[in-house]
C-alpha cells in the first residue's frame, strides 16, 4: 500500500486511516496530562457537589471528553500534507527552473519557492515542515503536545482543543474554589475559628 512506502517521518495507523507525528507517544502524554486531573475532578470535587446541582458532574465530563476528542482527532488526521513528486523535475536538474517564481494568488503576486525535497513549487502559504519532512498546506506550526504539524486539515481542531483545555482548567479552579467556599462555611457554621486553610485541609483534591 502507498502509505507503507511513504517518503516521510508521519506514522500511519489502523491500516493507515490514522496519520500522526513521528513523536506520536507526545499525544499518548498529553492524553494523560487531560485525563488524570480529569478523574481527579470528576471524583473528589464534582461529586461532591451534586447537593448543589447535577450541571457539575455533567460539565466536570463533557469538558474532558471533548478536550481529548478534540486532541486526538488534531493528531490522527493529515494536517494538510501536499504529496510529493516521485521524481524531480528533469528541468529543475538541467537548470532550466528558477529557485523562485511569481504567481498570482487571489489577485496579488506571491513569490514561490522550488522545494528540492518533495521536487515543486511550493504553493502560497504552505511550508515545508522539518519534524515530519512533508510539505504542509496553510502551515502554522508544529505542536510537540499533539505531535504533529497543525496546517490547513487540522487547525480547526486544533484550536478547538485548545479553547476546551482552556474552559477545562478554569472550570477545575472554580469548582474547586466553590467546593472549598462551602466547606469553610460549614466548617465556620461549627466552630468560629475556621480557616480557609483547615477547608483545604478537608477538602485535599480542590
């Protein structure tokens, strides 16, 4: 099959339906860094506060999960590489090419390089990325926590993981934050001379 003899540093997977980074293990360990302090959350702050509403546990686990599709689906997916030519260009090894030329590109002129690696111009906006050794449309750059290049294919979900982490670790500082405010009102409800430390005390996970 073609992605067997492929040219690159990409790892293919599940009978190449799956593409990521040659750093794949990163994602594996970003997986982990979400899912870990996810439990955590889910278990000792959420739960406890089903007293107060049932949206904690629920939000406590949409946001992992979606967080972690999101990841996996922005490391699994071809970020938009360009195949490259089996062959270089017979004109390109005679001389006859120029390093560089102009083309029009919606309707400026964008300067354009030959890529002597995957043997063609390069079109406007894409790059050739060194991690993976491919040529990425729309690049933007390589992320060593999802393992891969993030370009045209993948970006979406890129930033798709990035805002849900984002809302993930804010979510887990206010719940904790509400779940320690309650336990040092009830602990204030039994003795005067609570603190915010001896809630914390009880309330370890927050």
């Amino acid at each position: 099959r073609a992605y067997e003899r492929w040219p690159s540093r990409v790892s293919f997977h599940c009978g190449g339906r799956c593409i990521s980074g040659p750093n794949w293990l990163a994602l594996l360990g970003t997986t982990c860094l979400i899912v870990a302090p996810s439990a955590v959350l889910i278990g000792l702050v959420a739960e406890p506060l089903l007293e107060e509403s049932v949206a904690f546990l629920v939000v406590a686990v949409v946001l992992p999960v979606f967080s972690v599709s999101m990841l996996l689906t922005a490391g699994c997916v071809d970020p938009g590489i360009i195949p490259r030519a089996a062959e270089p260009d017979e004109d390109w090894i005679s001389g006859r090419l120029p390093r560089t030329k102009e083309v029009d590109y919606r309707g400026n002129k964008v300067l354009v390089r030959y890529n002597e690696t995957c043997h063609f111009y390069q079109p406007p906006r894409a790059h050739h990325c060194s991690v993976i050794d491919e040529c990425v449309d729309k690049f933007d750059h390589f992320c060593p926590w999802v393992g891969t290049t993030v370009g045209r294919r993948n970006y979406r979900f890129f930033l798709l993981f990035v805002f849900s982490t984002t809302a993930l670790c804010v979510y887990s500082f206010a719940c904790s934050a509400y779940l320690v405010k309650l336990q040092y009102e009830s602990l204030q409800a039994q003795d005067d001379k609570a603190t915010v430390w001896k809630a914390l005390e009880k309330e370890p996970a927050a």
